[in-house]
C-alpha cells in the first residue's frame, strides 16, 4: 500500500471560469462538509493504526506538515517499508531492508499527495489544476468526480456526493497504474472531519490493503528527528579480513544469463544474477528444502506479468569470501521460468548484491567480482554513466535510439535480450511505422507474452554506437512495461559487450568497451520458430512468427522438434544444441525432425 495518509482536501477555491461553476459550488459544499475554517487552517498531521495487506498484518504510523515533511512507515514483522521526505531530499527503507534514495517520481508523488492532503493542490499551489469529469458510479451510486493534475502524466479524480460534498474516495493513477482509495468511518476531531477507514482497491486482489486509524493528531508540532535517514543496516561483509571477492568463475549460460556458484544457508546453489530484481528471490520448491518459513501473498510484477509471492526471513547467501546475511526475500514458484531458460533456477540474486558494493562483471573472462567500494578502483578506461534510483525501486540509464533525445530505460543484468521498449515510448514515437516486424514471445516472471519484435538501426550507450539491434515493443498488460516513468528494459544483449562495473552508492555505472564484443552481430532469430523444451527434451512450438520461413512452410504451434540435423534431442541434450541452430546466418538451411519422423528442411532469413 503506497499511500496511507489521510486524503484531506482543503478546499480553498481558485477562480473558476464560466463553465465550472457547478464545481465551484461543490467544492464549497464539500469545504463545509469538511469543517470550513477549522480544515483550512491545518497545518500538520500524525496518523497511527493498524493495516493489513497480501495476507499480513501490522502497523503503520505517518506524519506530514505543509512545509513539505513528509514520512510514511509500515511494519508487517517479516517485511518493512518506509519513505521520508523533505525539501531537500528523501529516502527509503525497501522491502529487503536496506536505506536508499528515494527516486524523483518518489518524491513528486509524495508531494502530489501532500498537496492533496493539506488543500494547497485545490488553491492551485504545485502547479495543480482542477477538471470537473463526467459523473461516475461506484459502489452502487453515482458521484461527482473532479480531477486534479500537476502538469505531468498523473491522475487524481475525487469522487464526491453532489447534495452535501462529502468525499467517497480517490482514483490515483501513477505511473500508469490505477488504484481506487476508498474512505470512511468519517469523525470530527478538533473540528475537521476525518476518515479512520482507508480501503485500497487495485487490479490484483491480493494487493489490496485496509487501514483501520487508532489515533490522529492534528496540528502537533514534528520533530526532525522524524525525518533523518537511519543509519543503512550492513547486510554484505567479507571474511579474513579481505575487502573483495576477487574474480569469481560464473556460468554464462547460453550467453545470456550470469550465473554464479554460491551457497544459500550453507547450501552449495547456483543464483542469477539479477539487477532487475528488488529483492532477492527464492524458487518456492527450493525455499522448502531450506525450511523457510513464508508469509503473506502479495503480487510480484516482472517483464512477462504477475505471479504470486510470499516473503520470508533470515536468509544468507555467501559467495567466495562474501556474505549477505539476514536478507528477507521473495518467495516465487520459479519453475515455469526454469523451464522457458532450459535452466535449474532456485535462487534470483537481487539488488542486495548490488546495494551495498561494487559489482564488477568481466564478461569478456566470464568472471565477476564484488569489491568493498572504499577500497575499489575503477579501471581508468572505464566510462561512467549516471545509473539513478527510478519507479519501483528499479535503477536506470540513459541511452539514445536512432538519433532522438535520451530516455530512462531499466537496467536489468536478468534480461537476457538486448533490449526493450515500453508502449508509453514506442508508441508516441511511431516506432514501428514502415519498420519490418514481427511477433516474438518474451517475459520471465508473470509467464510469457506474445509481443512485436523489430530491429533498430542504431542505440548509442556509453558513447557506443550499436546497430540493427533487434528490439522487443512490448504491450503494457500487468507487467513492468506499463510504466511511463521507465520507458524500456536493457538487458545483457547490450551490456555482456561491456566489462560493466556498479556503484550503487555513487548512483554510477562503468562500462569499459569490449572491442572484440562490440564487432559482433546481435544474435538474431530467423527461423520463426519461438519453442521450449519439454519434459523430454523436445522442443514444442509455442509460436510460429508471421511472416517468418517457419510460417511460410506451414509449420504449426503445438508440433515438436525431436531433433536438429539428425542429432536427436533429450532431456541432457545442452541448450547450445536446442537452439543455436536459429541464429544461423541468412540462407543457411536446418533439417528439423518432428514427432513422428518427419524430416523437414528451413531454410533461415530475416524475417525482421
């Protein structure tokens, strides 16, 4: 639940023009139905109660004043949250425990919402402006709905009774996501009328949260102390004295997935490393076999949409002369991801690896290191890229497609591909207006979603130029590319051709170009055959690409490769072998046998 305050709308009025009248004299009903001068004059709030949310239970408690303090904390015992802002800045305990800035879009939703709360959004204060909209039902009723906005792509529509003001609730629509606050148990303190009932309504039930208030000042001075950034809790620390791992071995599995042999609660494992990741994952049949205890139900948003997590405590993950200790992490039936890689997948390393050290990824050697950042040099070729705190906790970079401005795109070492676009960039830009395309499947946790893939001339990254990058536009659905504030996912088609250094503290990433790397074409489907592996080891058609040679050969989703160039496939036949055949260059041809004994000839091209 992202916001808990109370919404207080103190209605001082702004000119209205001709037209808006009749929101005129609702907002002055609804000023007097809130307690007239008494709420104008509202200065500062301190909410304590009980909440509950994706099957937990627990507390939170808020203070905010007009002057632009702001902090809001909830404890459910196995996961915290907290976010404090100031005029000067602000922070954020995430829900891995660890404190970090708190990202731009943070801190304007937070003052979007304080200027809702204190009134000074309804007297134009913020740049705010007020729309009346179309009358609305909800709940079994109608409502007068009036929308407030601030100059950029957010949304808050009051829903209020026309015959005595009051205020039913808040439709919030931030970052391109829709949530409906619902408000009640309404009571007068101090002369101002206050909802002690808070129900948050979102697309997924199990995010939904009910707050019930137990106590509400108003007006009560607020300490600093408040607000101060609490010391970060060291969760990473080296053994013998050392300050870094040294270069570790990882498995660059299929050339695009890092990962790198570690022990998780004394158990020898392999995890990937995921930057991608807010928090670190645990595959939900492994967190079995190490007795984790989970808790609550809460929606898990990745590229390929929702899955259901629950979390659980008291994790530690070593790797060479490292430790991570005492992480809570999200626990996720992970095998339908598992199975789309063709790879055991019990453990997702997040940002903590990231958090608190440099991470050093020599792809070129196929080996990573994590340093001590006080004891770290950077290589003195290595060129340094702002990498910032941006929506859901997710860290992202500029870079710049076919000559036009920079865009923030997610920086996420789990993505496989080169890169992807989001519907709120692609589609204002016409990207795929007169440009060759066609379908793909992609995603990771959420499941797999059909989606346009096409290739860009060009992206220019760390002073790089990289051409004919194929590209995956994604759909919004209920997936990380909804966002409008992250306008794209890089992953490691892109940056495997870097050694790629991150200094989480410093906000900076260091690439240092792979000449060798950087010549190379990016690996290319041209068979039109989008398959998974099966139980057997075949490979099942999942997807057969339109205007692709699969397509005009007649090939059919459903049907299975038993083997490639007569080299039968099986459950250890090596992923190399199951699907490198389809990067082959243009005008090569594949013999594909089915079930049954078929032989069939494809022979490759681009097809996009």
């Amino acid at each position: 639940m992202r916001f808990l305050l109370p919404l207080l709308l103190a209605l001082v009025l702004l000119p209205f023009t001709a037209p808006a009248e009749a929101t005129r004299t609702l907002i002055e009903r609804h000023l007097a139905w809130r307690g007239g001068d008494a709420f104008t004059r509202l200065e500062s709030l301190h909410v304590r109660g009980k909440t509950s949310t994706s099957g937990l239970q627990g507390t939170m408690e808020s203070w905010s004043h007009r002057d632009g303090r702001v902090r809001h904390d909830e404890d459910f015992g196995v996961v915290r949250h907290s976010m404090a802002f100031t005029p000067e800045g602000g922070w954020k305990l995430n829900a891995s425990g660890q404190v970090e800035d708190a990202s731009p879009t943070d801190a304007r939703d937070a003052r979007h919402q304080l200027a809702l709360d204190l009134g000074t959004a309804l007297r134009g204060g913020d740049g705010a402006k007020l729309e009346p909209r179309a009358d609305e039902t909800r709940d079994g009723r109608a409502w007068k709905v009036v929308r407030v906005t601030f100059g950029d792509e957010d949304l808050y529509d009051l829903f209020l009774d026309g015959a005595t003001g009051a205020l039913h609730g808040l439709r919030i629509r931030e970052n391109n996501v829709t949530r409906f606050v619902r408000l009640g148990d309404w009571r007068q303190v101090d002369g101002v009328r206050m909802p002690f009932l808070e129900e948050e309504f979102t697309d997924n039930p199990d995010s939904d949260a009910r707050t019930v208030v137990e106590a509400l000042e108003l007006n009560v001075p607020l300490s600093p102390a408040v607000f101060e950034r609490p010391q970060d809790v060291r969760k990473a620390s080296f053994t013998n004295g050392r300050h870094t791992t040294g270069f570790l071995p990882f498995e660059f599995f299929d050339d695009n997935r890092v990962f790198i042999p570690a022990k998780v609660n004394g158990k020898p494992t392999q995890v990937l490393l995921d930057s991608g990741a807010e928090m670190t994952v645990v595959d939900e049949a492994y967190a079995r076999t190490l007795g984790l205890k989970t808790e609550g139900q809460v929606a898990a948003v990745g590229s390929g949409g929702q899955a259901q997590a629950r979390f659980a405590s008291g994790v530690d993950i070593g790797m060479g002369n490292l430790r991570l200790t005492g992480l809570t992490v999200a626990v996720i039936d992970l095998a339908p991801v598992a199975r789309m890689l063709g790879h055991p997948l019990p453990v997702i390393l997040g940002k903590e690896a990231f958090h608190q050290l440099v991470v050093d990824v020599d792809f070129p050697n196929r080996r990573v290191a994590f340093h001590d950042r006080a004891h770290f040099k950077p290589p003195a070729k290595a060129v340094r890229l702002p990498l910032v705190e941006s929506a859901g906790g997710q860290r992202a970079v500029q870079l710049s497609i076919e000559g036009r401005p920079a865009i923030p795109v997610l920086f996420d070492v789990g993505n496989g591909g080169a890169l992807s676009l989001f519907p709120a960039y692609w589609e204002e830009a016409r990207l795929l207006e007169g440009r060759p395309s066609s379908k793909t499947l992609s995603g990771a946790v959420g499941g797999l979603r059909e989606r346009d893939v096409a290739t860009l001339k060009r992206i220019e990254l760390a002073g790089v130029t990289l051409e004919n990058v194929p590209t995956v536009f994604d759909d919004a659905g209920n997936s990380i590319s909804t966002s409008d504030r992250l306008l794209g996912n890089l992953g490691l088609g892109v940056l495997a051709r870097f050694r790629m250094l991150t200094d989480y503290q410093t906000d900076t990433l260091m690439l240092v170009p792979d000449a060798r790397a950087l010549r190379q074409p990016f690996r290319k489907d041209r068979s039109g055959l989008l398959v998974l592996p099966s139980s057997e080891g075949r490979l099942e058609v999942k997807l057969v690409a339109p205007g692709s040679p699969a397509e005009a050969a007649g090939w059919k989703v459903g049907e299975e490769i038993v083997a490639i160039d007569g080299k039968p496939l099986g459950p250890d036949a090596s992923n190399q072998a199951r699907s490198s055949w389809r990067y082959r260059a243009s005008g090569q041809t594949v013999v594909l046998t089915v079930k049954g004994g078929q032989q069939r000839r494809l022979t490759l091209r681009d097809y996009y």
